[in-house]
C-alpha cells in the first residue's frame, strides 16, 4: 500500500512536441493517451493524467519514444 494517497502508477504526461521526430512508437504503446497530429505527424496527448490501469502503458511509450519526447510522472 501506498505511503500517501496518491495512487501507485498515477502521473502526469507530458509531451515535447519540439523534440518529438514522428516516430509513432507511443501511439502504438498506449492508443488511449497517445495520438499524432494530421498536420504534422507529432505527438498529440489526448489523457494528460492517465489512470492507473494505464501506467504500464505509458512507461512503455515512454521508453520506446525515440526522441525522449515524452515524460510520465
């Protein structure tokens, strides 16, 4: 059990689209939070404080994301 109330794996994303290349890899590791602009193919955070249940998800994207574009925490 957590030693505060914030809930274990809860964090906010957040998205350097400057830094982002395009590359997809967090659309495809968490669907849900992620997507990619039509006009220019960059990194689109549609959930900004993702759910739990979601965390591994977004580690995931975090990590795959090419052009360390993205944090979670």
């Amino acid at each position: 059990m957590p030693l505060s109330d914030e809930v274990a794996g809860a964090g906010t994303v957040r998205a350097e689209r400057g830094r982002c290349v395009g590359a997809g890899q967090c659309v495809l590791a968490a669907p849900a939070v992620f997507d990619q602009s039509d006009e220019d193919g960059l990194v689109v955070v549609l959930i900004g404080e993702p759910e739990a249940h979601q965390a591994d998800a977004v580690r995931g994207a975090v990590w795959a994301c090419p052009s360390g574009a993205l944090t979670y925490g």
